[in-house]
C-alpha cells in the first residue's frame, strides 16, 4: 500500500485543500481524494506535489507493507 503525507504537509504550511489544489492545478475533490487514499496521484502530479512542497517524492510517498498498516 502507498501512503502519503500530503494532509499532514498542507496543514503545518496552513494551506487549505482549495490552495494546495490551485498550487498543483487540480481540484479541491483530487486533493481531498489523494488525503483519503481514494486516488493514487500521477508520477507527473506527484513530482508537482514535492515541486510545491519543496520536497522530494521520496519525503511526501512511501510504500508500506501491508503488516505495518
């Protein structure tokens, strides 16, 4: 299972989910969607994502087996 810290990010920078989707160019429904594990993101929106963060994709995604979930 991939899990992301994209909620967690947002939130300490204070942004809303409406800003962060504007920041990245998608809908506020994709960022709520990515939060609850509802959509996993492109490769191109991931990098997006760190690029916004300035993080790397490695910081924000990890990939966790399913006995550490």
């Amino acid at each position: 299972m991939m899990v992301n810290r994209i909620k967690e990010l947002r939130t300490e920078r204070g942004w809303t989910q409406e800003e962060l989707a504007q920041k990245v160019g998608v809908s506020r429904q994709a960022v709520i969607s990515i939060e609850k594990y509802r959509y996993m993101p492109s490769l191109e929106l991931a990098f997006q994502l760190a690029k916004v963060f300035e993080l790397s994709v490695h910081d924000i995604f990890a990939q966790k087996e399913a006995a550490e979930c």
